[in-house]
C-alpha cells in the first residue's frame, strides 16, 4: 500500500538527546528504557527500545537519535511508552538506531 504524502507528513519525527538509560527488567525481549530530551517545545519523553545487541548503557548516553513524537502513549507492562525511536533491523533482529550525522538542537523536524 503506498502512503501519500498528506499521511506522511502527519508523522513527526525529531532528533533528541538521551539524557537516561535503564535496564527494563520487566520487557519480554531485553531492552532499555530511555529518557530523551526533545527541547523545549515538545520536552522530556521516554521510551523503550530493543536495542541491547548493538548498544550498551553507557554508549547511548547524550548520543542524538531520531524518532517519531506524535504517536499515542503506548502502556508496556507498568511503563508508559511516549515516542518511537526509530531504527535499520539487521538480519539477525539487531537495530541499529537512525541519528544525525552532526550534533544538531534537540527538537528539530525529520522532514
């Protein structure tokens, strides 16, 4: 099914700055729960993400990601998901997250 482009640009996705990184003990699948700066007009989001294969804790901490900020709230267990970081699958189910090339201001429009 094709998108057209009125629907794709309803999907708003911003670069941020993971400020924090915590195991998420209670996923099925290992994970992370991730704390990550947008700036100021959208503010402070977390989520969770499947990226344990590719990244440690101390590596993701005030590194820029891309992701997507205007999905609803999503309830994991008893944590509240509030974007989508996004990311390549690999082959074997790793993800490789999707970030700037350059440090860029936290809020900034995927466009």
């Amino acid at each position: 099914m094709d998108l057209t482009w009125p629907e794709f640009e309803k999907v708003e996705m911003s670069v941020g700055t993971i400020l924090e990184v915590n195991d998420f003990q209670e996923a099925r699948k290992p994970a992370y729960q991730l704390t990550i700066d947008f700036g100021p007009v959208i503010g402070i989001r977390k989520t969770s993400a499947q990226i344990t294969k590719r990244y440690q804790k101390e590596d993701l901490l005030n590194r820029q990601i891309i992701a997507v900020v205007n999905f609803p709230k999503k309830q994991i267990g008893k944590f509240m998901s509030e974007c989508l970081v996004l990311g390549a699958v690999g082959e074997e189910g790793d993800v490789i997250l999707l970030a700037p090339d350059f440090k860029i201001e936290n809020g900034l429009r995927i466009g």
